[in-house]
C-alpha cells in the first residue's frame, strides 16, 4: 500500500471546529466553529477567505450552494443563515428568528441535489436584483424535526416570518445529529439519538401504499430497533 501524508493542517480558533463542508469546485473548505463564527479556507492553501460572526452560538454546520456562491450556516442559535462568499456578507435567515418557531438548536444541514436548472424568483421588494439559482437545504437538530427550507428569499421580507420553509416532516424521538440526501434528490435520510433507527423521508405526497408501508415500519419498530439501532443504520448505508 502506498504510504500516505497529510497535504494540509490549518489551526483555527482555541476550540473545536464543526460541521467542514467542501464547495462544489473542491477549491474551498467551510466549517462552523465553537467561537460563534462560520469559516472557510482555500483548499490548497488554507488560507482564511471568509469569516462572517452573525451566529450568536456555536455553529454545527455548513452547506454550499450548489454554484458556490453562498454558504449556509445552522447553529445552536436556533437559526440558518446564509453568506454570499465572496463579500463575506450575512445575506439573510433563512429560518424565521421569531422566538418559539424552532423549539431548540439546528445541529445538521445537507444541500438537496440540483437535478435541474432553475432560478429563484427576484423578491417583489429587490426589483433589479440579479436572479439566483434555486436551492433547497433540510435541516435538523434539537426538536427533532427535519425542515426544508429554500436558500434563496422568494417573498417580500417580512419580520420574524418564515417564508422560505417549504415543508416540515414527521418529528424523530431524539435530536437529529444526520441529513442526507439520495442521488436523485427524492429522499432525505436522518439519523437521531435515543433508541430510534435511521428514517428515510420521501419529498414527495405519501401514497396509501407508502402508508401502508410506514406502519409495517412503525411497528416493527417497538419490537425490534432498539436493541438492533446500530445494526439497521449500517444496513441502510451499505445496501
């Protein structure tokens, strides 16, 4: 076997680093820190090329746009955020800061896969702004509840609204510390704590079939999962 090194180790911050998150052109890397900021560095380099401190805890994780023009953010704070790369600029929340709309902190975040090409809506109060690629990103955390939100701003901006979620799925028991999307942006799979196994969430209107199918699932679920959790998220990952 060929005998490997490490190309590139870069200290940041005096505590832990979380949430590291490559740009779609592998030309940078971003990570949220325990210092409230949100970072990214040139890969080769690791140089610093954004530093945005919007959050007001630690940050969990980060997400880019799929044309690396902006990163998404969750925290503790209970907000996701978005930052435009290149100026470094806090764009917007994209989660409503309205106390109580989230009961607890986002720890995790993926990007849904861009399967076609299309541009958000201008919002009615940026006339003249430039149109921006549409994204979607779920996110999860404390209360358990998975969320998809749009990444770019559609309505005009409104205090404390919550414009950009799209859906909210079925909570898990346990605080939500995995997202991740299939291939083809259908699925979206979340981890949790407590004894509840991995769950696979469809994006689309559930079927009397899939129904019928979740209730198998649920029940199977008393009996068996939590003596088997880990076996079953293995199995889900590897098949």
């Amino acid at each position: 076997m060929a005998k490997k090194r490490l190309k590139l180790s870069v200290s940041v911050t005096f505590d832990t680093v979380y949430g590291a998150s490559w740009s779609p052109d592998g030309t940078k890397i971003a990570f949220g820190c325990s210092d409230n900021s949100v970072r990214a560095i040139e890969a080769a380099t690791g140089k610093q090329i954004l530093f945005q401190g919007g959050h007001s805890d630690w940050v969990l994780g980060t997400v880019f746009s799929n044309d690396g023009a902006h990163l998404v953010s969750v925290s503790r704070d209970r907000t996701m955020k978005l930052t435009e790369v290149a100026t470094e600029r806090l764009i917007d929340n994209i989660t409503s800061i309205t106390p109580g709309a989230l009961k607890g902190g986002l720890m995790v975040l993926d990007r849904r896969p861009l399967t076609e090409m299309k541009m958000a809506k201008v919002p009615p109060d940026t006339p003249g702004a430039a149109p921006k690629v549409y994204d979607e990103v779920v996110c999860g955390g404390s209360d358990g509840t998975p969320r998809l939100y749009k990444v770019h701003r559609e309505t005009k901006r409104k205090i404390g609204d919550d414009d950009n979620k799209v859906r909210q799925f079925d909570p898990l028991p346990g605080r939500i510390y995995a997202l991740a999307w299939s291939a083809d942006a259908k699925f979206f799979v979340a981890g949790s704590s407590m004894t509840a196994p991995a769950r696979s969430a469809s994006t689309t209107r559930t079927t009397a079939s899939t129904s019928s199918a979740r209730a198998r699932v649920a029940r199977s679920t008393r009996s068996r999962f939590a003596r088997t959790e880990n076996r079953w998220l293995r199995r889900g990952l590897m098949e």
